[in-house]
C-alpha cells in the first residue's frame, strides 16, 4: 500500500525530477510502441509516436510523449520560422493520451517490445531522465529529429547491437519528397507550401532509418526488426480502430484550381493589353511583388534559418526576389522602363535554368509551381514584346 502511494505521488509530482528514487520496475513491467493514424490537419497529417511503459504491478500506465508543442510558446512562429522550434518530452496517463485520439477518431495501435526486465528499466530509466525540466526540450526536426525518429535513435542508443532493423520488406527506397507525398496529395496547399519550401536535399533518397521519420514506416521496421535474433516486437494489437483519415481538399479549394484561375485571368488581361497597346500596371505590380515576396522568403529559409529541409532551394530562380524592387518600378512607371527587355530576358533565362535543374533531378519541382511559372512567362513575353515594339 504504501508502495502504491509512493507511485501515484511519484506520478503526479515528478518526484524524481526532484531527486527522489526511481521505482525498479517488476517482472510484470512492459513498455511498448503507440502509433497513431494521420489527422485532417496538417501538423497531423502524417501520425505520431510515443512510448507506453505499464506495470500493473507497480499501478504504472503512462505515456512517454517526444512530439510535444504549444503554439503560445513565446516566440512560437518566429522560431518556428528561423528553423529553432522547440518540442518537449511530456508525460501523462495512457487514458490521458488516449482521450484525444478517441475524440479526434484516429486508430492507435500497440506494439509490445520483447524486452527483458533490465532492458525495461533501462528504458524508464532514459525517459524519466529525459523527463527532467533540464532535458526534456529538444531541437525539432520534421524529417531528421521528431518524435518518431526518436524512437529509432532510444533503442538503438540504448540496446545496441542487439536490435537490428531489417529491410526486406520494402521494396524501394524512397526520396524524403516523396515519403511526404505518400500522406499528403499533391494538390493540397499543404503539399503546396511543403513543395516551395523544400529544397533538394529532400530529393535524395531516405537510408532505411531515415524513412522512420514517418510514423507509419517506423511502425513497419519495428516488424522487421530483431533483438538479439529473436523478433523485437512481441505481439501487435489494435487500441483505437478507426478508418484512416488523408489530409485532403475539395477541388474548388485546391491551389491547382486557383492557380488555373489566376492563369485564365492573366491570359485575359494580357490580350487586353495587347489589343489596347497598353499595359495594366496594377496587373505587374501584383505579379512581381508575390513573386519577388516569395522568392526572398524561399532564400531566407536557405541562408538565414537553421532548417535543413530547405537547403539547396532553387526555386527561388523562378520567383526572383529582385522582383521586388522591380514591382514598385512598374508600378511608378506610366511608359515601360528601356531597361525592362533585359530584366525579363534574364527572369525567363533563369525560369528555364530551373526547369533544367530539375529535369536533371537535383531539385523536383511540383507540378502547381509550374502553372505560376506559365503566369509569369505569360507577363514576361508581353512585356519582352513591348520593349520590341
């Protein structure tokens, strides 16, 4: 009883972050792999990973959660931005971390890990550990450090070479681009968004452990994965069944649909000006400011955050920050600018360069962005023809 009383205190104040001494977790004691199916919002459009350790003789049954954030966190979007958001290790009861899910109607599934009772406590021992207010922050990484990514890295770090994760149950190995895509539809303004920030080191192909960043594959190589030869997952179980949930848009909403849109009208307003001899400065100014706006956010991304996934960006070819400076030119000028021929000749010079980069592969351009680029060549060519004129 007084064991029991000592446990529930431990659990609720953290008295081990206060220096009080850590239960030795009994024979009974299981640790196991929670999966959680897809959401319909972004942030949960690719499932999540945590940790279940239960001793039913102890009265333990509590959720070891790495994908931990609060959006009012000061600074939240502004470091989310520079490439330093900040997830924690949270802690908190099975029923606890299950009554969102069951609200949300996501499927969450148990893999019970073949662990011995030392390897057990070793286990608890690390996540009390990395409980501690000291430890318990880490610097997130969509791709490279989440919180299923984390699951890979606690088994091996902690059991060594005793797990070993096998690979023939995938066929292929796949580009981080297009592990994203598997979760989420291209023509999707997520997808969109994750496309134009995304540089080329998402195109190269994922290692068997790297594709553990999505918590469907990590849930796959823990199947195909032994402990000292024997299978390191026990036995697999359904908690929550729920059909699965793909993060989707309705047609009329998607970017394909606004940007044919946005390309039908520049297409109009373009004969216009040409049947009028004229030109629609608002038209440019519209143009060349969301251009140029993107193009410098796709370069601070690169240069000036410490994101890895938008490194080797070349998109920003294509949406030229210099566009700008030129929009406000546009805009001012009632005559077309004589040095506007030589600006276009040179945007639509670097447009085909990323076009070049990639057909060649170093970079895979999505098919939305190429609609904006028939918007923009569609204005480059008028003007270029009027510079002639």
């Amino acid at each position: 009883m007084k064991k029991n009383i000592f446990i529930f205190l431990w659990l609720c104040t953290g008295l081990y972050a206060l220096g009080a001494k850590l239960p030795t977790l009994t024979e009974k004691a299981q640790i196991s792999v929670l999966t959680c199916s897809s959401g319909d919002v972004l942030y949960t459009a690719f499932g999540h990973t945590a940790f279940r350790v239960q001793d039913t003789s102890l009265g333990i049954d509590v959720v070891y959660n790495y994908g931990t954030f609060d959006f009012d966190q000061p600074n939240f979007y502004l470091n989310f931005a520079k490439g330093k958001l900040i997830y924690s290790l949270s802690r908190r009861s099975f029923e606890g971390f299950l009554y969102g899910y069951e609200l949300e109607k996501r499927w969450v599934k148990e893999q019970l890990l073949n662990l011995s009772q030392q390897e057990t406590n070793a286990l608890f021992a690390l996540f009390e550990k990395d409980y501690r207010p000291e430890n318990r922050d880490y610097a997130y990484d969509p791709l490279f450090n989440n919180c299923s990514t984390i699951t890979g890295d606690i088994l091996k770090d902690r059991l060594g070479s005793d797990v070993v994760f096998h690979d023939t149950h995938l066929k292929q190995l796949y580009t981080f681009r297009q592990l994203v895509h598997q979760y989420i539809d291209s023509n999707t303004w997520g997808a969109f968004g994750i496309d134009l920030a995304f540089g080329g080191i998402t195109d190269k192909t994922a290692t068997l452990r790297q594709h553990m960043f999505l918590p469907y594959y990590a849930m796959d190589q823990l199947d195909n994965a032994s402990i000292k030869g024997e299978p390191l997952v026990l036995r697999e179980r359904s908690i929550l069944d729920y059909a699965d949930i793909r993060y989707r848009s309705h047609f009329l909403t998607t970017p394909l649909f606004w940007f044919l849109a946005v390309l039908l009208f520049v297409s109009v307003i373009t004969y216009i000006d040409i049947k009028h001899n004229s030109r629609s400065r608002w038209l440019d100014f519209a143009l060349f400011f969301s251009s140029g706006m993107a193009g410098l956010i796709v370069m601070l991304l690169w240069f000036a955050t410490n994101h890895k996934v938008t490194e080797l960006n070349f998109n920003f070819l294509w949406l030229l920050p210099l566009n700008l400076l030129v929009s406000f030119a546009l805009l001012r000028a009632k005559e077309q600018p004589v040095w506007l021929g030589i600006y276009v000749k040179m945007a639509l010079g670097l447009m085909v360069m990323a076009i070049i980069i990639w057909i060649i592969g170093i970079q895979i351009i999505s098919p939305l962005n190429i609609v904006l680029m028939l918007v923009l060549a569609t204005r480059y060519l008028f003007l270029l023809k009027m510079a002639k004129a």
